[in-house]
C-alpha cells in the first residue's frame, strides 16, 4: 500500500506575457496585473492541491490451490496535466499575439490598458496602433478550474504454472479517466430549444460565453478554449500463455478482448483511423452526444512469437551420429516469427455543417445500420455508405463518433536462422526475414469519410507489402 501527493503548478509565461478571460463577463485579465478572479495571477487560472494518489496491490497464493496458482490484484490513481498543443495557450492572446512597430507620442491609445503609466521617455511610449489589438482576433479561453487529469487503473488476474515451463494468465483490467483536457469551441450558436436558447427562435443564438464584454465579444472572429472535462473508460479480459525454452522451443500467446469509451478524441488524437472526427464536439452544448468508441479501440487483438530451434545435428535430439558435412547442412536451423491480428480502429462519418450554428466537428445523420461488403477499390466502398446522409438545415448530425469499424491487420512476420560452427569461439550465422510472409495487404482508411465526397467509404489504397531481407554475421 502506498499513497503519493504530487503538485501540478499551473503554467505561465516567465514575463507574464499572458492573457485569459473571464468565462462569461469577457473580462480581459493579464497576468501580474490588477485583481483576478484566480487563484494562480500568473497562470491565470485556478491552483489545484488535491491530487492524491493511493496505490494497493496483493499476491496471494491459495494453500487448498497449491504452490502453482497465484491470484494477483492492483488498484492506483495517477494524475498528470495534459497538453493541448501551444496553439492554444494564453500567450497566444492579444496584445500579445503580435509583434508590432509604432509611433511612440503622448497620445492616448486602446493599448494603454496594457502599458499603465508608459511614457516614450521611460522608453516605452503609448501604442497608437493598431487601432483594437481584439478585432478579428482568435481568442484562446481557458477554463479557470482546468485541473490535472485523474486516472484509476485497476486489475484482478490469476496465473497458474503447468508442466513443461508454462504459465497461464488470465484477468481483467479496467480505467476510467476524468478530468481530461478538452478543446473546446466556445464561440460555437445555440440551435432554438438549447442551453437557454428559446425554443421560439427563428434562428441560432449567440453563445454566451464572453458575451458579457460585447466591446471583445462583438469584434472577434473565434474561441479556442480549454476545459479539462471529458472522460474516458476501459475494460478488457486479458489471456496469455508464455513457454520459457525448453528443448529448444519457447513462445508467448497473448489475446485481449477490450473496449474503450470516450467523449474526448484529445488534442494529440488520431481522430479515428480517418481525420473526420475533429478534436472539438459537434455541439458544444451536448457532451453526451461524443461519448463513443475510443479511435485507438480494437476489440480483438491476438499476437503469438515464438523461437523453435530444430533437434537437428550434433548435440541435438536427432543426427549425433551425423558427419560433419550433413551436420553442417541440416543441422543448426532455427524457426522465429510473429503473428500479430487485430481488428479495425473505429471511424467516424462526417458532413458539411447545416446546423447553422459555425459548428468546429460535424458529424452525418445515420439512418440505417451498418454493413460491411469489406469491398476495397475504386467503385466500391468498404461500408455500407447509404447507412449516412448529410443533415437537414438546423439540424446537427445523429451518427455519434466511431460508428464504423475499419480494416483490420492481419501479419505474419517470419525467420529463418542457421550457424555455421567454426571453431569453439567462431561462428557464422546466415538469417533470412520474411516481413508479411503471405504478403497479406494491410488496407488504408477510407479516401473520404465524409458524405458529401465521391470517394466516401472507398479504400483506394494499402500499405506493408511483403519485405524479404538476408544478413550473414561472423562472430568471433
């Protein structure tokens, strides 16, 4: 047992060369300056002190089971503040975006806020220009209660030794993440009927984050904000079966059966095998409408290696009896490979946007059940497309994110080893290595996972042909 208190310090720039708003009221706050609604007037936003982490495991070994059998179990909690890329970080916010050239004089100007009591004998004298630092800007919002991730892992397994240097495993293991790092597209309408919006509009209305400074509201052209408030769960049966060498063979079979859930594809996520699933929800007003399949979730995946060294040759099972040259031929062969299977990465379908409303991550209404002809080329399509439409106007779309599942990886890398003995400390060894040895053709993402392009749902292309190599090696 163990627990563990770790400080994130929020971040900031050296020089305070940094700015955040108020959620809201639009209030513009630069950081070391005036009074804040944050705990951290660097950082700019609040403080977090809260990230305990506790850590429990056990093994246990049943008397009534014997000396083979152990049952093993961990629980832990761990934290870290994930990053969203430095495109959307406060310093990114003006005046501090640019750099700019001006005429220092006396007059007053819409920078003075930033430079209080600057005059041009101080050497830094009152900007004249530009004219409004905010106008058209690309405002990067944070969230004042962004806060390190939590994520509790934990797992149940039992394992079992048999005959022959083998063990057996077989267990569950879970995650659930909170508090993940989320963009978000705050200068995103409200469609009638949501988050306030009356139900009698006629038209999208405004969002109200920062609309409480229509001066900043009124003149920027969007909102890149973060939160830290989406979530992610996993579950999987995991089996192995290892050999250790023995008689000259050992191998390792390992299978997970899993599934992973999410309403966050993350800033740094692939967004889907495909890039239609964008880092920003459809409606930023509807969390639950995101939550689906994680783009890196596979249901199946099975792996096997192994080393098989044949009982041929001197000191072998078979052929001690052999002459040297028939040793020296059939003798001292070693098989190895891998076969890796899994199945596909969900992808998401896309549209144009027709809600109306500048949505950063539409998505296409689904009115059909998938099907899957697994076609590949040009004029066929690898799902079934007529499963998805494009939205009506005002409307967003109803496919939620991952509904298709892609091609899958079906490989077999494979070796081929044989010595060459020389004297007692010299060798030579000749190796050949088959990558993809049935030259099984591992298939792209879809050209288009969008509805409105002609190559939605074809697969034009693939990837991993099979690769013969050869290597001779002398040691000495």
């Amino acid at each position: 047992m163990g627990l563990r208190w770790e400080y994130n310090q929020p971040w900031y720039e050296t020089d305070n060369r940094q700015a955040n708003f108020g959620l809201f009221s639009g209030t513009e706050y630069i950081a070391g300056q005036g009074s804040y609604p944050y705990s951290d007037c660097s950082a700019l936003y609040n403080s977090d002190y809260r990230d305990w982490e506790p850590r429990f495991g056990f093994a246990y070994t049943p008397s009534f089971l014997g000396k083979t059998t152990v049952l093993r179990g961990a629980y832990t909690v761990s934290s870290f503040l994930e990053g969203t890329g430095t495109n959307l970080r406060l310093p990114l916010n003006p005046p501090f975006q640019t750099e700019v050239g001006d005429v220092y004089n006396s007059t007053a100007a819409p920078y003075t806020q930033y430079f209080p009591g600057s005059t041009s004998d101080q050497g830094f004298g009152v900007l004249t220009s530009p004219a409004n630092p905010l106008a058209g800007a690309l405002i990067r919002l944070w969230d004042p209660n962004v806060e390190p991730n939590t994520v509790q892992q934990w797992n149940l397994s039992v394992e079992h030794q048999f005959p022959g240097e083998m063990l057996f495993s077989i267990g569950y293991v879970g995650q659930h993440g909170t508090n993940l790092m989320t963009p978000m597209p705050y200068l995103q309408k409200r469609l009638p009927g949501i988050a306030g919006c009356p139900s009698t509009a006629t038209a999208p209305c405004g969002s109200p984050y920062m609309a409480g400074n229509p001066a900043v509201y009124d003149v920027i052209s969007q909102i890149s904000g973060t939160a830290s408030n989406s979530d992610q769960a996993y579950d999987a049966l995991q089996a192995s079966l290892t050999k250790h060498l023995t008689q000259g063979l050992e191998f390792q079979l390992s299978y997970t059966y899993s599934k992973a859930m999410t309403n966050d594809t993350g800033y740094y996520g692939e967004g889907g095998q495909a890039s239609t699933q964008d880092y920003y929800w459809q409606n930023l007003y509807d969390m639950v409408a995101e939550w689906g399949p994680a783009y890196f979730s596979a249901t199946h995946n099975f792996i096997a290696s192994y080393v098989y060294q044949l009982p041929l040759g001197n000191g072998k099972r078979f052929g001690g009896g052999w002459n040297r040259a028939a040793s020296d031929v059939l003798g001292n062969w070693q098989l190895s490979g891998i076969f890796t299977y899994h199945t596909g990465f969900p992808m998401t379908v896309g549209a144009n946007d027709a809600s109306g409303t500048n949505s950063r991550g539409y998505r296409a209404n689904q009115i059909g059940a998938n099907s899957y002809p697994n076609d590949v080329g040009p004029g066929t399509t690898w799902f079934g497309t007529s499963a998805y439409s494009q939205p009506v106007a005002g409307t967003f779309g109803t496919a939620a994110n991952g509904t298709v599942i892609g091609p899958g990886l079906t490989d077999w890398d494979f070796g081929l080893e044989k010595e060459f003995p020389i004297t007692e400390s010299k060798r030579l060894e000749f190796r050949s290595e088959f990558i993809n040895f049935t030259n099984t053709p591992v298939f792209q993402v879809p050209a288009s996972m969008s509805v409105d392009s002609t190559e939605f749902g074809d697969i034009l292309s693939s990837q991993y042909s099979r690769t013969i190599q050869f290597a001779l090696k002398f040691y000495f």
